[in-house]
C-alpha cells in the first residue's frame, strides 16, 4: 500500500539555506528516499545523511487508489 509523505525538507535553518516542503508518493520509507536522492534540486551534496531520518519521521496517510509513485509538490528555498 502506498502513502502520501509530507517531508520536512533536510536541511535546518540556520546550518544552510535550504528549507521547505516535500510531498509525495511512495510504498516505503526506502522508497521516497530514493525519489528524493535522485531529484536535482532536493539533493545537495553533503547532506543526503539527513534526507532519511526526515522521511521516517514525515506524516504519512495511507492511500486507498492506486498512485504512481513521484515527488507530487516540493516548495524549497
């Protein structure tokens, strides 16, 4: 079964400038890691050890439909 994450995105203020919201589509955590590691833009060099740990503790809703796993919405600064 999949599930709609809403990720923080990784990378805290004040350590860098990059902050925002993940959302998307994935069957498990390993899953919307590695939509997330393989996304220009979401994935910044020296930081790819915080991507997992946000995705463990991002909301998850269960999806009852059958959805194609993708980033559905990502708002970064």
């Amino acid at each position: 079964m999949k599930s709609l994450y809403i990720v923080d995105y990784w990378v805290p203020f004040p350590q860098s400038e990059y902050g925002g919201v993940v959302n998307l589509i994935a069957e498990s955590d390993t899953e919307a890691f590695e939509l997330c590691a393989d996304e220009d833009g979401l994935n910044h060099p020296g930081y790819e050890d915080r991507i997992m740990p946000n995705i463990m503790r991002a909301q998850k809703f269960a999806l009852v439909d059958e959805y194609e796993s993708s980033i559905i919405d990502a708002f970064t600064t």
